[in-house]
C-alpha cells in the first residue's frame, strides 16, 4: 500500500504520461465523433507516442483502452462505433496507462458544444467535488475525512452521490487497497501515511444517488435517466500532504 520513492518516482512518470493524454483530447473536437474513434485514438496516443500500455485493455475482460460515459451514463460506458457524441452532450472520458510496470488512473467529464446550464454547473460541481476531497490528503488525515468533503460539497449544491463505486488504491495493479468512499463521516477509516497513492473519483447526480447496470453487464447509468459527472485523479500522500500524480497543466492553479 505504502511506495517506496522509486516506485513512487515510477507512478510520477505514469501520471505524467496519462496528463498529456487528456491535454492532448482537450484539443479535440469530440461533437460527431463515435466512441469507438474517441477510444482508438487514444490507444494510438498511448502506445505509438507515449511508447506505454493502455492499463484497462484486457483488464477483466474489457476489450478497449477507456470508459466513456455520456450524460445519465455514470462510469463504464464501453466505446462503439454506432454511438455519437453530439453537441451539448456531457462525457467523461476514464483512461488508465501503465508504464514500466506502475499504473494511472484518471477521468474528465468533457462539456460537448452548447451544453445547458445545469450540465455545466454539474460539471463545475463534480470537478470542485473531487479537489475539496484531494485537499484533505495529508498524513495523519483519515479516509472519511476525504468522503466527507466530498458529499459536503456535492449536497451544498443539491447533488448526490454515488455511493456504489469509489477510489481506490493503485500501484502494480489497477485496483489495490485501500477503498476511497466519496462519503463519509470526520475522523473516520484509515488513517493516511507518507507514501500512499489511490485515486480520488466522485461521481456526483443530478437527481437521486442510485443507479443501474445494463444488459452488457459494464454500462451504468442513473436510475431515473439524470445527469452525472465524474473527475478523477492519482493521488500520492507526501511527508507534509498531497501530491497529484496525474495532474494536467491546466489545472496547476485549481490545487491551492
């Protein structure tokens, strides 16, 4: 659970890796793009140009290099030709990579074009969701002091939470312990050490928290057909708090 600084060193390098990754998407047009192009494209950044392993591919069977979730789809989305993204569509794009034998994880739910209002405000509220939880981390911090600022902000903006999939350890494996509950209770769960890295992902409602998986067994969505976002980072706790492994240039000045 706890890295040494050369493995920890290791998981920077992944990070770094999977942050140019999503800069590199920043600058894509996603409206009229299928999935599956979304999805290829990126493998061919990761592999070609990257010179790393898309970390998901193969991965419990799943067959392609990232989850997209568009609008009511709240995580595991499986890319396919025949599905469009379009103008005003909100997706989070969830992507792994690995390189020399370390992990990371991370996700951005994109606003497609001329998005409305409250899908944009969801989106706003996701993302700041997912920093008010990362600026808990610190030794000494507990789990649930994360989970706690997390549903704090999400509920003082009249959002839920997700409560059936959360953070999660990560190293040589995709998902190692500790669990990261996106709620939760001060004071509360494990307490963090020096060296640790998990990843912090709310997934934040419009509507009620509970959701559904569909018939191909992957895809999740809201129960009653609302919008979700989701945000996700890598994570290591440092001797005097947090380190963002997976952290994009243009989000520099969101950690202070």
């Amino acid at each position: 659970m706890v890295k040494t600084p050369e493995e920890l060193e290791l998981m920077r390098n992944s990070g770094r890796l999977l942050a140019s990754v999503f800069e590199m998407l920043d600058g894509v047009d996603l409206a009229g793009m299928s999935t599956l192009a979304v999805n290829d494209m990126v493998e061919r950044f990761i592999t070609e140009d990257l010179a790393a392993r898309p970390a998901s591919k193969g991965q419990y069977g799943f067959e392609f290099v990232l989850n997209c979730s568009i609008n009511q789809v709240v995580c595991h989305g499986i890319p396919d030709r025949n599905e469009i993204i379009r103008d005003g569509d909100i997706i989070n794009l969830d992507i792994t990579l690995e390189k020399d034998g370390f992990i990371a994880d991370s996700s951005k739910t994109y606003v497609v074009g001329n998005a409305s209002a409250a899908a944009r405000r969801l989106v706003r509220v996701a993302q700041k969701a997912m920093w008010k939880g990362i600026e808990q981390v610190k030794p000494g911090a507990y789990l649930g002091d994360i989970g706690h600022a997390i549903e704090k902000h999400a509920k003082k903006n009249g959002y839920s939470v997700v409560r059936d999939y959360c953070g999660h350890g990560i190293g040589r494996e995709m998902h190692e312990e500790p669990n990261v509950l996106n709620f939760g209770r001060r004071g509360t769960g494990m307490r963090l050490r020096e060296g640790m890295v998990f990843t912090v992902e709310p997934m934040i409602n419009q509507g009620t928290s509970r959701v559904s998986t569909e018939e191909d067994g992957w895809k999740v969505v809201t129960k009653d057909g609302k919008l979700s976002a989701q945000f996700e980072h890598t994570v290591a706790v440092t001797a005097d708090g947090v380190e963002v492994l997976t952290l994009r240039r243009d989000e520099t000045a969101l950690t202070g």
